[in-house]
C-alpha cells in the first residue's frame, strides 16, 4: 500500500519520524522498511474516516480499522490478507505505541499490554567490555591477517560510530591520513560526511590496510577497504556474523549475553561520547543523523543508567 498518499502534514512527519526511530533502534533494514508502510495505510484509513489528529484516535476506532483490514482486499494477490499480514499492521501499531511513549505524546489506546518505555532503548556496551572485543581480535583467528581486519571493522564500527552499510562502502581511498579524517561518501540518504580519527584508531587502520589487506585474496583487484576470505567487499550481514564470533572469545559474561549488532556499537560510542562532556549537537553530526530528535536517544539511555544507580 505504498501508493497511499496522505494530505495531513502531521502524518507525514510522524512516518518519517516513526522511520527514524526504528532506524536508530537497530532494527533490521526489512522492518524499517514495511512498518512505516503500514503506518502509513492506518494514517490514510484514519484521514478517509475525518480524523486530523492521532490524540482523538480511540480503541473503537482502531477495532474498525482492525476489521477494515479483515475485509479489505489483497490488491497484489488478490482475495484477503493473510493473517502474517494484518499481525504485522497489529504489530506496527504496537511498535507506534511504544514510539510516542518514548517522545511522552498521548499513545493510541490498543488492548495489549506493552512493554515499559526501558525495553525500547538498547542495552549498550560498557567501556570495559568494548576493550575487551578489541583484546580478542589479538587471537580470534589464527590467520593474523582476520585479526587485523577484525580491528580494523571494530574501530569503523565503534570508533568512527559507523552504519554497518557505510562501513562496508568505504574504500581505501576514504582514509586521510594526513588530516586524520575517513570521508563517509555512501552516508543514509546518500549525504556525505567526515568523522575524525584519534591517532590510535588511524594507526589499526593503516596497519591493516599496508600489512594485513595485501594478503587477501584478489585485494588488488578493488577498493573496497574492507575485504572477505574469497577478496570480495565485506557485506553487513558478515560484520554480524564476525561479531558474534568475537563475542565468543570473550570472557565476561554479561558481554555474551547481550544481543551484540555493529548497530549496538554505534549506539554505544554515542551514548559514551555524551557521558563524556560531548554536546549532543556534535554527537548528531558525528553519526550522520538528520535531526537532532534521533540522537535524543542517548539521553534516555543515559537517564536509565542513572535510574538504575
């Protein structure tokens, strides 16, 4: 239903925002994708109703909708929608619930219980524990060249707060040395940006790139700075599947329990680089968000960690 177009300028704002906040969630690309899709077919169901505003959204008028889609037919398919189909637009209304107690608007009234606001924030990394995933990558492979290259995603991921999608489309080109600077040239929403490097994080990558990248496969014959076994571009989905496998090696406990994404390592240099004195403003530019309402994030996280002391 994404050919729905909506009139109401609240509405539009709040799907981009909803997006947004998925986005800075972690959540997979797929559900950021489709959930803002359905979001936006409620929002048209409630503009064909008369309803303007989301504060006069009652649990009347959601079982309507409920059963709007019940009856409503597959416009691709043909005949009904499948039931995986109307759980996901329950599901994204659940998800939209917990996106307006987060940002304290009144939630439209839904019969399931929710989470609490503390479920919707990642659990980050500590220091400590970030020291510790780069203390493996000393002998998680026996090749010492994975080594190097595992730091090396490390300090892009972690670092230099990268997307798993920028990491993966930087080539070797983009390191300035001189200047200790990595130009993100693929940034969401195709904008560019420059992150500065400390001279302890330039010098993992340059020893990767001069020592370690050379001895991968077919590593002259692109420019993708970050390389597989078989020399092809490193791809998102690997950086997880690594990850998983330094976590591991790792010795503490907490550390392996936690649901470790290259998207929680950028969540967690944000959140420390803020519990470090950084204005939040120059936190937002270092990440490459496109307003500062996503990177209010950090604040909470914060906010929950002093709650909990």
């Amino acid at each position: 239903m994404k050919k729905l177009a909506l009139h109401n300028e609240s509405y539009k704002i709040l799907v981009t925002k909803f997006k947004e906040w998925l986005d800075i969630l972690g959540y997979a690309e797929s559900t950021v994708y489709s959930l803002p899709i359905h979001l936006q077919e409620f929002f048209y169901y409630l503009e064909c109703q008369g309803i303007t505003r989301i504060n006069l959204v009652d649990k009347e008028l959601v079982n309507r909708y409920y059963l709007h889609l019940q009856t409503r037919e597959n416009h691709t398919k043909g005949g009904g929608l499948s039931k995986r189909y109307l759980n996901a637009h329950q599901y994204t209304l659940h998800k939209f619930r917990e996106y307006q107690k987060v940002h304290r608007s009144k939630p439209i009234p839904l019969h399931l219980k929710l989470e609490k606001l503390d479920h919707t924030l990642p659990e980050i990394l500590t220091p400590l524990e970030v020291k510790e995933l780069f203390r493996v990558t000393e002998y998680d492979y026996a090749q010492e060249h994975l080594r190097y290259r595992d730091k090396a995603m490390l300090v892009l991921l972690y670092s230099l707060g990268l997307r798993r999608a920028e990491a993966s489309n930087l080539d070797v080109k983009d390191i300035d040395y001189a200047r200790e600077l990595v130009h993100v040239r693929k940034g969401k929403g195709k904008k560019e940006r420059v992150v500065p490097v400390n001279s302890y994080n330039l010098q993992i990558l340059e020893d990767y790139v001069f020592e370690a990248r050379p001895q991968f496969c077919k590593s002259t014959e692109n420019e993708a700075l970050l390389i597989g076994r078989t020399g092809k571009r490193l791809i998102g989905g690997t950086m997880g599947t690594r990850l998983k496998i330094i976590q591991k090696f790792c010795d503490s406990t907490s550390l392996k329990n936690k649901r470790l994404t290259p998207h929680l390592l950028r969540h967690s240099i944000a959140t420390h680089l803020l519990q470090g004195g950084m204005h939040i403003e120059d936190i937002g530019q270092f990440l490459g968000h496109g307003s500062l309402e996503s990177t209010q994030l950090y604040t909470q996280i914060i906010k929950r960690q002093d709650d909990k002391l």
